[in-house]
C-alpha cells in the first residue's frame, strides 16, 4: 500500500482510508474484522464523526475496534459545532468514544457557507476550542473539510490549517469545475490534501433502488470505471481518499489502492467523455 506525506506533517498516510460511515449497520464483531483487514492491508489513515449515524454510532463502534491498533493508524475526527462550547463538548465525547487521549487530526466539518467559517473564528467561535485542544496535547493537526469552494478558500484564508478534506471527483472536477481552485490555494499555502467522493458517480435518480443505502451520492459500482475513479482522484496532487460509506465499496477501494498507478493520458480523456452525460454533485458557484 502507497503511502504519501500529508502536507507540512511530516506523517504518511496510506492512499486510501476508512470512513466511519462504512460502519453503519454492522454488528461489533463485523466493525472489529473489517478494522483488523484493512490495517492488514495498509491502510492507516481512519476517519469519523459524531453525525455518522443514530447516537454517535460509528464512533462507538470505531473505538473498541480501534483500540488494539491505535498508535500504529492515523486517526482524524470532526466537530460539526460552530461555537466553542458545543466544539469543546463534541470533542471530548468524541475522545471518550474512540477510547483514546489524542486526535492525529481534528477538523471542522463539512464548512459549506461563508457564515459558517465566520462563525467558527468569530467570538467564541469553535476555533477556540480546537486550538485550546491543541496546546492542551488533545489534538496534533488541525484541518477541515468543506463542501464549497468559497468556504474552503476563506478557511484557509483565515487560519494555517494542517489539511483540507473536500472532494475531488472526476465528475465534479471536469464537469463541475469544483476542487482545482482548492488545491492551488491549499498547496501554495502548504496544507494538505484529502480527497472525498473519489467513487461518486451522481445524484441518485428519484425513485431509483439504493443498494448503498448510506451513500447519499450513487456511487459507481462498476468495477472498471470505479477503478478509474479511484486513480483520477489520486492522480491530483492529494495524499489520501476515503473511500465511499459501504463496506463493499471500502474493500473495492482497497484493491484499487494496492495496485494504484497514475492515469494515462487516454484514460482521462475516457472520463472527460464520461463526466460530460453526469450531474456533478457539487459545482463550483
């Protein structure tokens, strides 16, 4: 399994990691072997949040899962709380969850408006208790993830962020014109990269059977084009993508990570063809 250095970190992550969606639904003896498989593959790099089902219920599965392997993975969390009481409160709960004293990497999540960011750096914002965190030894690297441009740019714009988790995704990218502008500002400023909806093909159609039923996006399911998919996302100057929140489509992904090679000339003009008949599921405004 590849492994690149995120950002200015100095730590290295396997190409692929385990979103905590892909947990859903599966008993505790389940979440423990499909941990125990992917850290036997390589994969190192592990992410969640407390909105990934009912009553925190990725991570309290994460954790004890987690736990036999915890300094050998690169654990990330997210807080979607904008004030710092609620930031604060989020955290430690989180911590608790996971059975651990330390995030690798704590993130704002999911910063979509530019009201958001502002809040989050105004008075009493959640940046204050994500810092606090920090010089407290609770967190080592701060980052974010963000589904507008805007809001990325303005976050980056405002803080030294560590990382930056947003999508890059063959449809979005060329059709929707989303995530170049990201990574040139996150790379002339030394954050990190990491790639979500690597696997998303569309919105799904009304009324269309959902096999996927936590991927709120319809992934691709083809094996050969998902591959593709894969590889465009980590051909873009990105360290990691987290594959899509289905165990079936994470172990896909993992194959596709462990015989990774970079697009060809050809194959990107395949999906530009591709992309051309496809709704992105975001666009830049």
């Amino acid at each position: 399994m590849e492994r690149r250095t995120l950002g200015r970190t100095g730590q290295t992550l396997s190409i692929i990691g385990l979103g905590g969606v892909a947990l859903l639904g599966l008993e505790q003896p389940e979440v423990n072997a499909l941990v125990a498989e992917a850290v036997d593959r390589g994969v190192n790099y592990f992410d969640v949040a407390p909105s990934y089902g009912a009553d925190q219920e990725a991570e309290k599965k994460l954790g004890p899962a987690l736990r036999p392997y915890r300094q050998r993975v690169f654990l990330a969390c997210k807080t979607a709380r904008r004030d710092r009481d609620g930031a604060e409160e989020e955290l430690r709960r989180s911590l608790s969850h996971l059975q651990t004293d330390y995030f690798d990497l704590y993130q704002l999540h999911a910063i979509t408006t530019l009201e958001e960011v502002e809040a989050c750096f105004g008075p009493n914002g959640a940046m204050e208790a994500i810092v606090a965190a920090q010089r407290a030894g609770l967190i080592r690297y701060i980052g974010f993830s963000a589904h507008s441009v805007e809001a990325a740019l303005l976050a980056m714009d405002r803080f030294d962020f560590d990382s930056a988790l947003f999508p890059v995704n063959f449809v979005t990218y060329l059709q929707g014109h989303f995530g170049p502008q990201i990574i040139a500002r996150a790379e002339e400023k030394g954050v990190g990269r990491l790639a979500l909806k690597a696997m998303a093909r569309t919105h799904w159609a009304e009324g269309a059977p959902r096999p996927y039923p936590h991927c709120w996006y319809e992934p691709i399911s083809d094996p050969e084009l998902a591959e593709l998919a894969f590889r465009f996302t980590l051909s873009q100057p990105v360290t990691a993508a987290v594959a899509p929140g289905d165990p079936r489509l994470f172990r896909m992904g993992v194959t596709f990570a462990e015989r990774f090679r970079p697009l060809t000339s050809e194959e990107h003009r395949r999906l530009e063809e591709e992309a051309k008949s496809l709704q992105p599921i975001f666009r830049a405004a």
